[in-house]
C-alpha cells in the first residue's frame, strides 16, 4: 500500500521565507525581539494573500539563520538560553493555509551552526571556528558531532510531534559544492545524521514527502529542489525562451532579495525581475516535464505579515490568474507522453511545441507557446507511438480549422486570437501497445557507483557549461582509471555525455565484456549527446561499466534505459 503523498501532482507553489533574526517592520525598522517580530505578525491576513495567489502549496520556514523556531520551543530554550517565541507563529501559519485548501512543506536547515554566536555553538557542539576557508563548515578540531546530533534529534522530534500529522511534505537544506566544484556528500554525512531526520519524520507521518535542496545529491530525501540554477535564471532575465525545464522541482526567487524580503525596505523599488508572461510561460513549460513539485517562487512578507515588497503579491496573484485559465492542461495534468520535454530542453529547443498529458492518459494537451501568431503547425510523429485525433481549442478565441495525419506526423490549422503566453490543443490520445517505455538515469542517481576523482558541475550563473544537459549538470572526470558503474533491468542502454572540444575517452563494458570505446570530444559544448546505444539484451538485470583510457576529461551526463 502506498503511504506517500503524491508530490506529481503538484506543479505550482511559493515558498515563504520569514526568519525572526532577519525580519524587519515595512518601515525599515527592526523588532527588538523575536518576540515582538512573530506578535505582529497577522496570520489571516498573510493567508488571504497566498490564497489569491492560487498556488497549490506554499513552503513555510520552519527556522533558518541562526535556527531560531517560529514557536515555542522548548528544546531549543532548554539547549540555548531561552531565545524561542511564546507564540505558536507556525502552527497558525499551518492551520490558515490548510483552511484555504492550500498545502504545506515545512523547510528546515539541519546544519547552520555556523550562524550561532560563540556560545551557542559551544552548548550546542558546533564548535568554534571552521574547516580551511569555508565558514559554513564547522573545524574538525572543535566539533561534536555525538552532541550536535542530540540536539538536532531534539529538536527535530520535537518538531515533529508539533506539525507532522498536519503536513504534506518535509524539506532540508544543506551545504553545496564549493565554490562551484566537488558535492560535499560526505562532509554533510559527517556533520547532520540525515537517515536520522528522516526516520524522525516518517515515523511521526509516514505520508511525508521529503525534499532535499539540491547540490548533486539528497541524502535521505526522495525529492530534489534546487534554488533554481543558481543564478542562471536571473542572468538571462527570466526569459522563458532560455530557462530550461527540470524533471526535479525548481525553487526560484524572481523579486530583488526574494529569499529574504525582509531585510530589504518597502520603499525600495525595481523589485520584480520577471514578468508575469514569463513566470507563467516557465510554470506551465515546467509542468510538462517535472516528475513533483512544478515551480515554487520564493517570496516573502514583513514582520507585518500582510506587508509585503513592492508589487509582489499583486504579481504573484496575476501570475496565479493566468495559470487558473490552464488548470486542466498544465497544472492538474501528467508530464507530455506525445511530445515530451526532457529535462534540460528550452522552449526555443522545442520550437515552443511540447505537451502534457491527463492523468489517466486518455487526452493530450498540445502547447502552443510561439509569442507570434502560428496558425499552421507541423508535427512530427508521437515519441510514444500513439495516435491522436479529436482535436479541440482550450484557448478563448482560437478554434481548430484542420486536422491530417501525414506520412511524418500531424498538421494542425488554426484561426482566430492568438494568446502571448499559451495556446492549448486537446486531443483523444490512443496508446500504442508496440511502444517503448524509457526511463532516464542522471549522473547523479544513487545507482550510480563512482570511483576515483569526479568532480559535480552544474548550471549556475558564473558556469554554463552544463546548460542543455540532462537536469543541466553532470560528472566530470579527468584522470585515467577513473570509472562509473551502473546495474539496471532492461533491453537496451543508451550512454549520453557532454561533448566538447577536449572530450576524451573511455572504455564501455556492458555485463563484464568490452563492447566499445567511447569518445567524447565535440567541436562545441554539447550536452545531452548520444554517444552509445547498446545491441538488445532481451530484458533481465545487466551492468554497464565506463572507465577512463587516458588523462583526459570525460563528462557523464546521463543513461537512458529502454524496457
């Protein structure tokens, strides 16, 4: 029996980001006290907004800088001099959203002693100072991991007994790669007892979804949900042309200082950094391809609680608007099964033609998203096999004029209004029982098994190297010997790298025996590219085996696996 909640179904959030030691009044003026920051706070007037905003969940922060509780917290009066609120400001942030059918993740940070002041850290087993240059690292020397751990057992017991029943899903940070290289997997592992948080949760709600924020690696967690592309998204502007779509969820922050608004006064303007066509355009792009979670966007209100920065629930509710007009065809629906969008694809890619399909798989939702008028459209042929036919406008003021299926594919004739952000097409779908079912193992999964030196890249704002790659990342190797494995159950295995000019090389074995060598190199940088497609296994339980020839760099993105 599955006791999971089914985080497929949600495409659309926003994630609150209220931290008592970094919120201010909309007038600039701090609160004296944590106190004084979670009273002034109007709960049903917080809830009201969110609700016009008619996002299908919203992420409430638990703690953050400095782990300060958002309730009364015993553990953390008992462990650290009294510094938790007597209001229950959570649980009333809870109760207002669920009333309003609105679902709610808890986010946590498991690991950010290094905010502490000096005395904290001592009672707490932080530890003074920190490991070589990184300061959200604790030193070797001086950190208890036994009695950091018993805190974080206390405190996050406690907070699962407060609030598990009554959520949906559960979400940890963590420390990434740094500066932009290695995962930090096992320095993580050796500070926070993550299987420990996870069994804490699961066994206080074991419907809990878990999430992870997203360095190459999730710990414990089921889930992944990066901040965006770290930066990415905000180099380009927000352009939905050239932000690519995740099979993981996707938090981004397009408002100035979004993570934290509170920090940042009322007055100041130039906050909105998207507009509300590309926020749109991005969600329901997201949706054809997201496995859980669609897009969450962070914002924030003051200490206020019904204050917020300038223009930015007003946005929030526009975007929301505009995305209650496509509920059916990119919010309450599956990822595309006609014309998929694989993770790491842009709209200008696709050529602004992707689907999604309905749950039980009987329609499919063509998207039409070319911001000038298209009114005669060339498909080619279903990457599922199936056939389509019925075909009906969902967009006000666009009909169907024509409907063929050619020797390649379909051609579609359109006429009247064009909409700037989505035009949608119904169609009956019928399944092919000669299809192929794939599935897409990234450089990151679990079951991958890495030896030697590789190192973790991902799109960022500073790197791009990995932009147009499965979930825009992937491993890098560069020393000869270095090797990847992989067990999996199925017909044929296909090898996809990143290829650029000084790819190099590596041998292929599939069940023990050589079978190629790979080369990597490209005129261009390049991800997602085929590089091998194995003979037919005839199913059953088969190993894949790459190691690298010669001191070169190799870049693994991901394998795909056809049943």
């Amino acid at each position: 029996m599955n006791t999971i909640n089914d985080f497929s179904k949600l495409k659309y959030g926003t994630f609150i980001h209220f931290v008592t030691d970094l919120s201010i009044f909309s007038d600039g003026r701090k609160p004296s006290n944590v106190d004084e920051a979670v009273n002034s706070f109007d709960v049903e007037g917080f809830a009201d907004t969110i609700e016009k905003m008619k996002v299908q969940y919203a992420i409430l922060t638990s703690w953050h800088y400095n782990m300060i509780p958002l309730y009364p917290s015993e553990v953390t009066d008992r462990w650290r001099a009294k510094r938790s609120p007597r209001r229950d400001l959570l649980g009333e942030m809870i109760d207002a959203l669920a009333a309003r059918n609105i679902k709610v993740i808890l986010y946590t940070h498991p690991r950010d002693g290094h905010d502490f002041s000096d005395e904290d850290r001592e009672l707490t087993g932080w530890g003074k100072g920190h490991k070589d240059n990184d300061l959200s690292a604790p030193s070797p020397d001086t950190f208890d991991y036994k009695k950091w751990n018993l805190y974080i057992k206390e405190l996050y017991t406690e907070l699962a007994e407060r609030y598990a029943p009554r959520l949906f899903g559960f979400y940890t940070d963590g420390a990434g790669p740094y500066k932009g290289k290695k995962p930090r997997f096992e320095e993580n592992m050796q500070v926070v007892d993550y299987l420990m948080i996870r069994d804490i949760m699961k066994s206080h709600n074991p419907a809990l979804i878990m999430i992870q924020n997203y360095f190459g690696y999730i710990f414990s967690n089921d889930h992944a949900m990066p901040e965006g592309y770290f930066g990415y998204e905000e180099s380009v502007s927000f352009d939905s042309d050239l932000v690519p779509a995740a099979k993981k969820a996707l938090a981004l922050c397009s408002f100035k200082d979004g993570w934290f608004p509170q920090s940042v006064s009322a007055d100041e303007r130039d906050i909105l950094l998207a507009t509300d066509e590309d926020m749109a355009r991005l969600t329901i792009f997201n949706a054809s391809c997201t496995s859980g979670g669609g897009t969450v966007w962070a914002c924030g209100p003051y200490a206020e609680g019904n204050v917020w920065q300038n223009g930015v629930p007003s946005q929030m509710e526009r975007v929301g608007r505009i995305l209650s007009k496509y509920r059916e065809s990119a919010l309450d629906c599956r990822v595309g099964l006609a014309y998929p969008t694989v993770s790491g694809d842009t709209l200008m890619e696709k050529g602004y033609i992707f689907s999604t399909s309905s749950p039980d798989g009987e329609f499919e939702y063509l998207h039409l998203m070319m911001k000038e008028p298209t009114y005669t459209i060339k498909l080619g042929e279903t990457a599922d096999a199936s056939l389509l036919s019925s075909p009906c406008s969902l967009t006000e003021g666009l009909s169907v004029t024509d409907f063929q299926k050619t020797d390649t594919g379909y051609k579609l004739t359109l006429d009247g209004k064009w909409n700037k952000v989505d035009n949608v097409i119904k169609l009956k779908r019928t399944p092919s029982i000669q299809a192929i079912q794939a599935h897409w193992i990234n450089d990151t999964d679990k079951r991958i098994r890495y030896e030697g030196e590789w190192t973790y890249c991902h799109l960022t704002r500073e790197s791009r190297e990995s932009l147009g790659c499965f979930e825009s990342d992937l491993h890098r190797a560069k020393a000869k010997g270095a090797s990847l494995f992989l067990a999996f159950e199925g017909s044929f295995a296909e090898i996809f790298a990143h290829t650029h000019p000084e790819g190099g090389c590596a041998e292929l074995y599939v069940d023990g025996i050589k079978i190629a060598d790979l080369n990597t190199k490209g005129d261009s940088s390049k991800g997602r590219v085929p590089i091998f497609k194995t003979a037919d296994l005839y199913g059953g339980w088969h190993t894949v085996y790459i190691v690298l020839t010669e001191n070169s760099v190799f870049d693994i993105d991901a394998i795909k696996i056809y049943d």
